[in-house]
C-alpha cells in the first residue's frame, strides 16, 4: 500500500528534474558521459539516475549501469 503513494511522488520529480530520494536539481549532480550518448548523473544524496538527451527526460539507473 504504501508503494502505492510513494511510487506516484517520485515519478513526479523525476519528470521535473529532481532527485527521487532529496528533492535536489539533478541539473547540479555530477555527469558522467555513457558509449550509448546518454549521460550517468549522480545526486548529492548518493542515488544514480540516467538523463536520455533524445527524450530530454531522467529514469533511475539499473543495477548493471551501475
């Protein structure tokens, strides 16, 4: 149930840019650029996000990106 309320919260502030986990611009994390032209963003807070630039949007990163 509780997955239910969080799940909906996050995806919201990932489509405006900002870390799941502390709400902070991933536009200030530390970029690392992938083979694949998209680009490893690190947060503040320690989590890994990939930025797509086609589609201009951020998802978390999986465990074998990592």
């Amino acid at each position: 149930m509780l997955k239910n309320i969080i799940a909906p919260v996050q995806a919201w502030l990932l489509s405006k840019g900002q870390c799941a986990g502390c709400g902070t611009p991933l536009a200030k994390g530390k970029r690392v650029k992938r083979k694949d032209g998209s680009k490893k963003v690190t947060c503040k807070c320690g989590r890994i996000f990939i930025f797509d630039p086609k589609t201009e949007k951020y998802r978390r990163a999986l465990f074998e990106e990592v």
